[in-house]
C-alpha cells in the first residue's frame, strides 16, 4: 500500500517553493530511475537534462506558454529522443549488451539484423512517434519515483520545443525536447494540494477476465 498511498499524495503541482530544492541525492535517484526505464526493443532511444541554472529556466518559461513551475521548480528536466535511430544506433546498443553480458555474436546476429531492416523500413515520422512514445514511458516511471520519494512534479506537453532546441541547443547533440518535467516541493499556498483526486471508479477502468 505504500505505492498506493504516494500515488494518493502526488498531484501534478501547480505551484512550487523556489526556496526548497531537490538534493544531490535525489536527483541521482532520478537519474538511475530515468535510465532503468523499459523501452522497446531495450534501444533506449531517450536523453534526460537536468536544469537547475535559475537563467536559463527563466529563458524557457517564456516559451513553456509561461507556466510559473518552469521557473519556481528546483530543477527542470527535459526528456529528449535522438534524433537518429539508424544501424549505428542498433550496433552501439548489441555491442553494450556483448560487453555487459558476454553475448556471443552468434547469439545476437538474428537479432540484431531483424531490428536493422525493421528501422530501415521505418519512415523517419515512424521512428520519431515510435521514440516519443518511449518518452512517455520514462515520464511515467519518474512521476511514480517523484511520488514515492516524495518529490512534487508537474507532467509538461505544453512547450515551444522548437525554442527549447535551440536555447539548449540540443540540435549539436542530435536530439530534441519531447516532454517537460518540473520538480521541486509543493508551496504551502498551492490550493490543488487539496483537492480530492477525480478518478472514474475501478468498475469502469478495470476489466478482469
């Protein structure tokens, strides 16, 4: 019930305290649990940056449709998908898995030339969706560390991320802006703290077989 009752606390936080911040030791948290995240085929196609420098924040708070929690927030983190998933990309991730787990090259050929030919096929609109979509998986698993750490945050789509590209200028890192997460504490004074959750009851949300 633990998860369940940090479930119940967390919200997504209207309004943070600019004086509370995140400490080293949580973020670090953050990060494994970003990196531990599932994703397809395990390829990993995500990158985290983590903000915590007040000016550039404030930079990007005017192209976030100026929501405070991009500029009160302890740090700001900005999931990113590469922008290229090609048979380098594949190669380098069967070539990590040899080195950890000893893998043979006999074992990993199959496939490693399946995962090849099916991103060949792929469109670069399909591989962009298919990596936005592993995006959400690592929003998701952080929001769940966030509430069991006891940590506030506020789940973003809202953003220029054009803007957010070149201000961080992520085009030299081969990546791009897909979600924003602010974290921090919840100020004293933010109302929705309160608020009951609205959730459809379990009968209309479950279906067991």
């Amino acid at each position: 019930m633990d998860n369940i009752n940090a479930l119940q606390w967390r919200y997504a936080t209207k309004k943070f305290d600019a004086e509370k911040k995140v400490n080293s030791e949580q973020i670090e948290i953050l990060k494994k649990a970003f990196n531990l995240t599932p994703t397809s085929y395990g390829l990993q196609p995500l990158r985290l940056i983590i903000i915590s420098n007040q000016e550039l924040k404030n930079k990007l708070f005017e192209h976030s449709f100026k929501q405070i929690q991009v500029k009160t927030a302890s740090h700001l983190l900005v999931i990113c998908t590469e922008n290229m998933v090609d048979s380098k990309f594949i190669n380098n991730n069967f070539e990590l898995q040899k080195e950890i787990r000893e893998t043979t090259d006999e074992i990993i050929k199959p496939f490693r030339e399946f995962l090849i030919k099916n991103f060949n096929d792929k469109s670069k609109t399909e591989i962009k969706t298919w990596a936005v979509n592993q995006a959400y998986l690592a929003l998701g698993n952080l929001l769940t560390v966030c509430a069991s750490e006891k940590i506030d945050a506020c789940p973003m789509e809202g953003f220029d991320n054009k803007a957010y590209d070149k201000i961080l200028n992520l085009g030299d890192k081969n990546i791009s802006s897909s979600l924003v997460l602010p974290v921090g504490f919840r100020a004293k004074d933010d109302a929705f703290a309160d608020f009951k959750k609205v959730r459809r009851p379990l009968s209309e949300t479950i279906i067991e077989m």
